[in-house]
C-alpha cells in the first residue's frame, strides 16, 4: 500500500500504482 501511495505520487497516474499493487 505504501509503494502504491508512492508511486502514484511520484507518477501522479493510477495505472502505475495499479501495476505496482
């Protein structure tokens, strides 16, 4: 859940967190 929050943070975009997760 953290490197999701991270990720789309960093990313701003939802795909990349959705990949992550």
């Amino acid at each position: 859940m953290k490197t999701y929050n991270f990720i789309t943070s960093i990313g701003g975009r939802p795909r990349i967190g959705n990949k992550k997760s």
